[in-house]
C-alpha cells in the first residue's frame, strides 16, 4: 500500500527481518513500553527473530528503510492473535499507526482472526487512542500500571 512522501506499508516475512532489527536498533528510548523493545542487543535481536518468525508482521517503509513494525501473534485455534506496534519516534504523529492497523486488521479479518488484544501500559495515552479507533476496549485483565485492550473482528460475509 502506497502513502505518498516515499512510505509503503506491507505485510512481510522473514525477509525483512534485518531491516526491522535495524529499526529496533534505532529505536529510542529502547524498553520504554514494557521493556520493549529491549535495551540489550542480544535480546533485542532474539526478540526480533521470534516475532518475525512467529508472528503475521507488518512494516512501514521509507525507500528500504523501515520506520514501523506491527506482529500479530496469531493463536489460530483461539482465532485470537497479540497485537503489537511500534513507529519511530520521528515519523510518529502523522497517522502511519493507524495506517498500519488497518492493514494489520484486514489481514487478520481475512484470516479468519475473530478477536484482537494488546497489552498496554495505562500511561501510553497514544497507544489507547490508536486501539480506540479501532473499537478496541479495556479487559478485565492486567494489573495498576497496564491493561489489556482487545477488539472483536467482523467477518466478511
């Protein structure tokens, strides 16, 4: 998907795994959202090859550069997967979040995926709006300082 100003958003595999380990790299500040991503570079680039290897992945590019990442930790029996998202500070700000949602949740939709959910820490009031667009609400579950927001998908008929 084309968004002008050079950016593309795509769905991607393995493939892309370097150049997404490269934007964790670049990341600042590193384990601000729960620990992610993480500060260590070993971990880091373990946590980046197991997301990128057992998850449905989605980046944001500038030219070969990538500038946003989201995963889906799909559990396909559940028909649920773990959302999660992340976009440079730099490029945050201009809608590219809510860009690569929508490209994560028609995906899953068309996967049969029926229900979404992400962990997020009650400070990242961007987080919460973004999952708000997509009539994402607060679960039971979670603790003080985060919460679980999840979402239903409906189905194409």
């Amino acid at each position: 998907m084309r968004l002008g100003f050079g950016l593309r958003a795509d769905s991607c595999g393995m493939e892309a795994c370097w150049a997404v380990q490269m934007m964790y790299d670049a990341f600042e500040p590193k384990g601000c959202v729960q620990g992610m991503p993480p500060v260590a570079d070993y971990t880091r680039r373990t946590w980046v090859e197991a997301i990128m290897g057992n998850s449905w992945n989605f980046v944001l590019r500038e030219r070969y550069k990538v500038v946003g990442h989201a995963a889906a930790i799909a559990d396909k029996r559940r028909k649920e997967a773990e959302y999660l998202i992340f976009v440079l500070p730099n490029y945050q700000k201009q809608g590219l979040g809510i860009t690569l949602t929508e490209l994560a949740m028609d995906y899953l939709r068309r996967r049969g995926i029926r229900r979404v959910f992400s962990k997020v820490q009650l400070s990242n009031i961007r987080a919460i709006q973004l999952y708000r667009k997509f009539n994402f609400d607060f679960s039971p579950q979670g603790d003080d300082s985060r919460c679980i927001m999840a979402c239903t998908l409906e189905q194409a008929a």
